[in-house]
C-alpha cells in the first residue's frame, strides 16, 4: 500500500517537500492520545528478545533513527510511535543556519538511495536545547544528539564551536555524537584526521564532564565510509585511548561507482546513503570490530533496508543499527519489519541473546 502511494504520490513531489508533508503527518499523529497509542501498538510491539544495552542505557530493541531526519527535535515522539528503539537528532550546529541552496536532496530510486548536500540546516544549539528542555516525553524512547561545525566557522575554531554546542545540549542528550564526517560542509572531513580529532573530542569529553555532573555523558563519533582503512584503523586506536563510548559507522559517501540512476542524477553533489553504501559501510565496521572489539560500542548505519541486513551488522559487530533512507522507500512498517525479522533471526541463531550475537562472525574470522 504504502509503496503504491509512494510511487503516486511522493516521486511526483519535491523530495525535501515530501519529508516534510511525512514529517507532519507523523507529528500530528503523535499529537492525538488516541491515535498515537494505536499507531504505536500496531507499527512499535516489542520484543523482549530484543531488549538492548548500549553504552549503559537500555533500550527496546536495537534498531533506531539516524541523524538527519529530526534535525530540530520536533518529532522525537512521533519516530518512537513508529517503533524506532532510539533517535538520533541533528546534526544540529552551534549556531542556527539555513543550509546550502535549494535544490539539495534527490532520490535515486533506481538505486534506493539519496543524495543529500542539506549543509546541516537547523535551528542552532540554543534553539534545540530549549526544545528538549520543553519536552515532556511521551514514549520511553533514547535520545542521540548529534552535533556538527557551524558552516561560518572557521575549521581552526571548529573545536569552540563544538564545546559551545556541548555546553547547551549534553544535559538533554541520553548520548552525544561529534559529527565530522558530512562531506557537505567545507574543510569537516579534515577533522576526521587524527591531529584534529585528537584535541577535538578532548574538549567536547570535557566540555560534556563540566556540563553534567551528575551522570556521564556518553560520548561518540561518527565517521565517513570514504576513509581509507589505514584511517580507519587511526581513528579506532584514538578512540579507544580516549575511552570514547562509541563509533557510528558510517554516514554518506562521495563515492557513485555502480549506480543505476540517470547520470544527470548520479552528477549531482553531495552524501549518498542508502543501498549502495549497503558494502563499505559494513567492510568499515568489520574492521572496527576486528580492531577494537568489545571495548567500544559500534553502531551500524548506512544501507540497512531489512531484517537481514540489520541482523549481518550485529554480527559484524554492531550493538546498535541505524535507518534512514530505507525508511522513504519502505514507509511506516519499516522498523516494525526490521523487529520481527531480527526477532525470527535470533530465535534461530545459535545465541541466547542479542548481545552474545554481537561481532560472532567477526570473531569467527579472526580464529
């Protein structure tokens, strides 16, 4: 039904104007007591099989909504109505900014992918940290803030402009994620380099300690799928020196080999995501797991369009799963599908639990 009226009504539209007539809709949805318990019971059952621990906050279930959907924290409900086990919000940046031009988001239906080049547009850190102070939660869900460089920052003033994001935003963040690896802000990737890195994730740890007292902030980072493995390797190491609590692994790529779309849309600039970054995106993670083990938390992102492919992430070596793109495509079932998959899948999978699936074939590799 849904791919019906996506075929009628969403591919005749603007596609940043589709998401937000959807994002309405699901806001609206969560708005009414009513409606919102029985979208919830139909698209969110949970599975106690599923039941999951992350960076020492439990969770419903491992599959969640990655950044860029809820830049601005309106429809934090709404995703969890649809059974999203966390959201992530963002990336939101230390000032409020309009983005890069109009036209920046395409699908390439073809490919079951997107191509975005947005520029982090959103509402700035003050704005959604007052946001989040407001809210009064409907469903127990986990929250992810996602934060990024203010495009008008100059990258040698980058780590202020983070810390000052950190400072409003931590206490209302279940995790925070230092987000350097969007290729549509000028110079961001160059953060992902370890000498940058380094200093950068120092003083947003910090920034985060000072900020909330009473608890520790869970602290991650999350990188790009065009970095070479030897990067990849640097940046793990890092990580784990720093005790960071987590990688997300990956957000959009540069890359356009093998698409099938029409070259004029394959030519625009900007992040892909979706099916075509189904491969590295898991090569990426395999080769975290394989260098950092369980002394970091993985989260998988990037092509996961089904039950499968959330279920090969874990045992690659993720705790968490992320979605996005694969949410246009298949609509309001999406993580109900993923759910009841992954459910079937460890019932009969030789482990007793989610956690002890985690990284299985890795290992299995590595012997």
């Amino acid at each position: 039904m849904y791919k019906l009226f996506f075929r009628l009504l969403f591919t005749r539209m603007d596609p940043e104007q589709a998401h937000y007539l959807a994002f309405r809709w699901i806001r609206l949805a969560a708005r009414i007591p009513v409606l919102r318990t029985f979208v919830a019971a139909v698209l969110a059952p949970r599975h106690k099989e599923l039941r999951t621990e992350a960076f020492g906050l439990r969770m419903h279930g491992p599959f969640g909504l990655a950044a860029g959907f809820d830049k601005n924290a309106v429809a934090i409900d709404g995703m969890a109505m649809l059974g999203f086990d966390h959201v992530e919000i963002g990336t939101v940046t230390g000032e409020p900014q309009p983005g890069n031009p109009k036209k920046r988001l395409f699908r390439l239906v073809a490919d079951r992918a997107l191509i975005n080049r947005m520029g982090f547009n959103n509402d700035g850190s003050a704005a959604v940290a007052a946001r989040l102070h407001a809210r009064v939660p409907v469903f127990r869900t986990v929250v992810g803030v996602n934060i990024g460089k203010t495009k008008v920052v100059p990258e040698a003033e980058a780590a202020a402009d983070y810390v000052k994001s950190t400072e409003r935003l931590a206490r209302h963040a279940d995790y925070l994620v230092v987000n350097v690896s969007s290729p549509n802000t000028p110079g961001l990737r160059n953060l992902q380099a370890t000498e940058s890195l380094r200093p950068l994730l120092t003083a947003v740890r910090e920034a985060a300690d000072r900020t909330v007292t009473d608890r520790r902030v869970p602290l991650l980072v999350k990188i790009a799928p065009d970095l070479a493995d030897e990067d990849v390797d640097a940046v793990a190491d890092l990580a784990v020196e720093l005790g960071l609590d987590g990688i997300i692994a990956t957000n959009t790529t540069i890359a356009r080999e093998g698409l099938k779309s029409a070259p004029a849309l394959v030519a625009e600039t900007g992040g892909l995501s979706g099916a075509p970054l189904k491969e590295r995106s898991l090569e990426v993670l395999r080769r975290l797991y394989a260098r950092v083990g369980d002394r970091i938390t993985l989260v998988g992102v990037g092509g996961i369009e089904n039950a499968e492919d959330a279920w090969q992430r874990i045992l690659a070596g993720a705790t968490l799963v992320q979605g996005y793109s694969a949410f246009i495509y298949e609509g309001p079932f999406y993580a109900r599908a993923i759910h009841k998959g992954l459910a079937a899948r460890l019932n009969a999978s030789p482990y007793a639990t989610l956690a002890e699936a985690v990284g299985a074939d890795t290992r299995k590799a590595a012997v």
